[in-house]
C-alpha cells in the first residue's frame, strides 16, 4: 500500500478537523491557480513553506515529492520560454528566450510548488480513511466516498496479482518481444486481471453484505468541536480573503 508518511504526527496541522483542512486546501489552491501577480505567488508561496513547517513534515520527504514535481517544471522551462511568442528577454547562443515565455514559466513554478506544499501540509497529515469519512461529512455522494475508499485499498491487491501472473508466465518460460506471441500473451494477462478483478469484487461484496454493510462506512474518529479548529479557520479565511483581495486589486489596476 502506499505509505501515508506525513498522516502520523501530533503538530498542530494534524489535530486539525479532516473537514476544514479539505475545504481549506481545495479553496486556497483555487486561489493559487487563478493568480497571476507574483507578489501573490510568492506570498502564496511563503505562506504553503509556513504550513509545512507548522506541520512538522520530514525535510526530506517533503523535498522528495518536490523533487518529482521540479522535474516537470524543468520541461516547462525547457520549452515555454523558446516556443512562447513575443519579445525576447535574452538570448545563449541561437536560442531566444521570450519575456512573456519565462513570465509564464516562473508563474506555472511558483503555483505548482506553492499548491503542492499546501496539499501536503493539509491533506497528506490525514489517513485516506480519515479523508473519506470526512468528504462523506461535506456532502460527497457515498458512491464515490465508497470510490475512493476501495480503490485505494485494492488497487494493490490487483497490482500483487499482476505480479503473480507475470512470474507464472516467465515460469513457463515466456520472454516478451516483438512479436505475435508476445501481443497474445500480453491480451491474455490483461484479460485474466479483468476476470480475477470481477471474481474478488464478488467475493469482497458478499463479505461486506455478511458483515452487515449497509452502504455506508462508519469511522471510529469523532470530530470533537476544538477551540483550535476554530483559530485555523479564522486563520485560513483571512489568508484566503487577503490573497483574493489583493490579486483583484493589482489586476484592476494593471487593466
């Protein structure tokens, strides 16, 4: 399964209610994504580091998912800033990199690490069981609570049976290549994992009907009011309403 690192903590982030940080994390990278100011980038910025640190997050966990992300980045600034239209801002050698190619770069960078440090400040500090119960507690339809739940648990039960049907055929001495055997035999996999998919989704369904599911899943986690619950939303609103404010004043004035 993969390993919730950042959801075991005692920081203040973690003691927060699942529901808020949700709401909190998806509304504040709303407003991430829709500025374009670079004050309100940077600002943005700061204040997703100041979170992480609030959270206590592992240095070098966190620098490991970015590191994933940079790479990404590093395409975009391989390629916006050539193939953008307008003025170029400088050049090295044949290669003319445009002002408005190398703007967008460093907005795209800025937005994608900001929204990145946030969600895992706000939503990696929680279990999936407890992200779950808490989108059920927002409104999400149940189906796709029961979406989200199941999937994340038995995507590597598939991925387990996968591994098993591809040692059974280098067993029998298969050795992929480029050719008609190999195509066959690779349609044979993905159709016995559609088979062996549906047989345990039965058999997981009847289990879950003798142990008396209803149709909804019930968490052992109560969200108990907490005076500090109601600091962070007071906290995140201000941040969020300021954010949005000065973005809409600077792109007034610039208009």
């Amino acid at each position: 399964m993969i390993p919730e690192v950042f959801a075991g903590g005692n920081s203040v982030i973690h003691s927060i209610d699942p529901r808020i940080k949700v709401v909190s994390a998806l509304v504040y990278s709303l407003v991430i994504a829709l500025s374009n100011s670079f004050i309100i980038l940077l600002s943005a910025l700061a204040i997703s580091v100041a979170l992480v640190m609030a959270a206590q997050l592992d240095t070098r966990e966190v620098l490991k998912r970015l590191t994933v992300l940079w790479g990404f980045i590093l395409l975009i600034w391989m390629l916006v800033p050539l193939t953008y239209p307008g003025a170029t801002l400088f050049r090295i050698g044949p290669l003319g990199f445009s002002s408005p190619g190398v703007f967008l770069a460093a907005q795209i960078s800025l937005k994608s690490t900001a929204i990145l440090l946030s969600l895992m400040a706000l939503l990696a500090t929680m279990s999936i069981a407890a992200m779950g119960h808490a989108l059920g507690c927002l409104g999400i339809p149940d189906k796709l609570v029961h979406l989200l739940l199941i999937t994340y648990r038995y995507v590597f039960v598939m991925e387990q049976e996968y591994q098993r049907l591809i040692r059974a055929m280098k067993i029998r001495g298969f050795k992929p290549g480029t050719n008609l055997h190999s195509y066959q035999s690779y349609a044979y996999l993905v159709g016995m994992l559609f088979v062996h998919a549906s047989a345990r989704a039965d058999r997981v369904s009847k289990a879950m009907k003798c142990r008396g599911f209803t149709g909804r899943f019930h968490s052992l986690r109560q969200f108990e009011p907490d005076p500090r619950n109601r600091l962070f939303t007071v906290f995140m609103v201000f941040i969020i309403i300021l954010l949005a404010t000065v973005e809409v004043w600077i792109q007034t004035i610039h208009s």
